[in-house]
C-alpha cells in the first residue's frame, strides 16, 4: 500500500540556493528534451525515447558543467515524466482525440523535481543528495515503510516535500457495502443513504479564507505592479490561495475515508463533463457570471477528480463509475424520467407516483443503483 506524506521544508541560505539551481536545471532539461522530442516527431514523426535522452546526459553535462552540481537521478527523472507526458499525449491521439502537445515548463508556475531514490529520513530532518540535511516540520516520527519518490517543490515562497512510501498494508476487514456518492456544484458530499457533508461543516474557517482571497485580490490590483508593495501582496494572495487549497485537500481526505469500507458508486466525470457543463453556464447570463461559474466549475472538476484518486484508495479499488445520464430527472422508486420531476434545487417530486424525496439524494439512490444492476438499471418506462 503506497502512502502520501507532505512538509514543509526549511531550507538555509546556501540549500535555497541549490534548490533553486535544481529546479532550473531540470526545467531546462525539461524544455530542452521537449523540443528536440517535438521536433523529432514533428518533422520526422518519430518519438525519441527517453533511454536515448538520458544515454545523452554525459555529454550534455561537458557541454553545461553547472548540470554537475545537480542530482543525476533528479535529471532522469525529469525526462521520465516527459516520456510519460508524450505517452499519455500518444494515447489520447489512439483513441481518436486531439490533445495539445505536452507544453514547455515555465519559471512562473509551481517549481518541483523529484528525486526517485537515495532520499534519507532522520527525525525531523530529511536527507537530499547533492544537497544534504534539511529541517523539515511536519515529520511524524513514527513515519515506516520504504520511500519510492520524493518531490520537492516551491510554492508561494515556500518549500515542500512530497514522500511517497510504500508501506505494509494493514488488514482491513471491508464492510463493502456498496453507497451512491455524488458531489453538489459547491464543495459538498451526499450519499444515497441520505448523509449530507459540506466543506463548512468541517472548515469553519473555510468561508473566511474564501473572502479574505477576495480581498487580497482586491488589495492586489490596487498596488502598482513590480512595486514592493505588490510583491508583498502577490505573497500574502498565494498563501491565502495555499490555506484554501489545504482546506478543500483535507476536507477531500477525510470524507474520502468516511467511505473507506464501503463500495463506492459515483457518476463518471468524463461523461458528465461533456453532457451537463456546457449547459449550466449558459443558463447564466452576465458575462462575469459566467466566467467565474466557469472558473468555479473547474475548481470543482479538478477537487472532485482527486476525491475520486482518494475514494480509489480508500476503498481499495472498490470504485465503480457510471453513467450520469437523467440521475436527476429519474424517480429512484418508480424510474419515471421527467425533467419536471424535480421542482427545485433541491425538491424532488415524482410525477407519475408522487415520491417526494431530496433531490440530490433521489439522485444518489439512482446512482446506487446502476452500480449494482449495471449502467441499464436507468429505468426507462415512461419518458415524458
Ligand atoms: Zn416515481
């Protein structure tokens, strides 16, 4: 069973100094490889392996002899992520799409590298190579099992860890008991045995956090830019970006965990991405509206896309996805699907056998049902 483990890390002045030459160092192999690759496949169309890139290192390094001070597993490991960035690239065309080209790492977003062995854990201190001993915060002690990957990153003016550990999995006797999971348009869980989770329920910071962003948003245009006040507010806005996105990733955990010994059922979000998006935003008039409904929609997909990850692991791989075609128009006791079944947001009420229920628990039940009898369970005797 592989577990994840993120700290912060406390670099001093000369480590800060190396991080910084790592992060260059394998953008720039990063984006190097990336155009040689493009314009191997591009002019030629063939794919140049990652084994060829990385036999290349060696001399790449006499050409660049700062390359020397860095890792030479975090350099391999740079073109391994590009080698899976163009498999991925590569199966999507197979399977009739048109995905854009694996795209150039910039120096503005995220920074991070990884290292994929020889990282070392002493107490509260982690050990990097060509690096050494780093103070860290947020170690447990009693952290076992063997590291498979460490990234590390630099975000909002911070440093950070990611561990990967495969540990020994403990025996965990699975209720399985198979529940119906599906996600509102805010932050909140709903199961079809009626439990309802909101993300204030368990931040009641969260709303806050939310405004204070605004705010600093706010504050953040008014400063002239390139000024040390707006340096001073593009940090205090990334952080506050940082808090509200620990929040979601808590929330995310803890509810994912909630289902841990059940067999969870939840709609495919690929397919609900294409059928239900497009038609809520244009619901919406106001070009504002609608751009932050968009903006919001995409929060919503890439947090619900992790609680889906979560809900993987949690359960063991008992994850099942269906199709969310009509779950919120169906009737869960009779099958009727109308649109006019659901008279509001939140009210569902049967128009063939008067079934009253919550709407978005209607929808759960629906969705409990098409994982247990199959995606053909959607009843279909009566469309309106
Ligand atoms: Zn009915």
């Amino acid at each position: 069973m592989k577990r994840a483990v993120q700290v912060r890390l406390y670099p001093n002045k000369r480590q800060q100094e190396l991080l910084q030459k790592n992060f260059g160092a394998c953008r720039y192999l990063y984006n190097r490889s990336l155009a040689l690759k493009k314009y191997a496949y591009q002019k030629f169309g063939v794919n140049i392996s990652a084994h060829r890139l990385i036999k290349r290192l060696p001399t790449l390094k006499e050409r660049h002899p700062w390359l020397k001070e860095i890792d030479s597993q975090a350099l391999q490991q740079s073109i391994r992520h590009l080698d899976e960035a163009f498999k991925h690239f590569f199966r999507r065309i197979r399977s009739g799409e048109t995905p854009g080209f694996p795209k150039f790492k910039s120096k503005k977003h995220k920074q991070s590298f990884q290292y994929p062995q020889r990282v070392k854990i002493d107490g509260k201190k982690l050990y990097l190579p060509k690096i050494g001993w780093i103070k860290t915060k947020g170690l447990r002690d009693d952290l076992v099992g063997t590291i498979k990957t460490v990234t590390i990153s630099y975000e909002a003016y911070r440093y950070y860890a990611s561990i990967l550990l495969e540990i020994e999995a403990e025996p965990i006797e699975f209720v399985r008991e198979p529940i119906g999971i599906d996600m509102g348009v805010v932050y909140a869980v709903i199961d079809s045995s009626g439990n309802h989770h909101t993300i204030e329920d368990y931040s009641p910071r969260y709303q806050k956090e939310l405004a204070k962003l605004e705010r600093y948003q706010k504050t953040l245009s008014r400063k002239q830019k390139g000024s040390k006040r707006y340096q001073k507010a593009k940090i205090k806005l990334a952080r506050g970006h940082k808090r509200v996105s620990n929040i979601r990733y808590n929330f995310l955990h803890r509810i994912s965990h909630i289902y841990g010994e059940n067999q969870a059922i939840v709609e495919d979000l690929n397919i609900k991405a294409m059928t239900k998006s497009a038609k809520r935003t244009i619901e919406n008039s106001g070009k504002n509206v609608k751009a932050k409904s968009v903006l919001n929609r995409k929060i919503l997909q890439n947090g619900w896309s992790l609680f889906f990850v979560l809900l993987e692991y949690k359960t063991n791989h008992n994850l099942i996805k269906v199709d969310p075609k009509y779950t919120s128009q169906t009737c869960s006791r009779c099958g009727y699907v109308d649109k006019a079944n659901r008279i509001s947001q939140s009210r569902f009420v049967c128009r063939s056998c008067g079934f009253t229920i919550n709407a978005d628990v209607n929808a759960t039940k629906n969705i409990l049902a098409r994982g247990i009898h199959g995606n053909n369970a959607r009843q279909q005797p009566k469309v309106a």
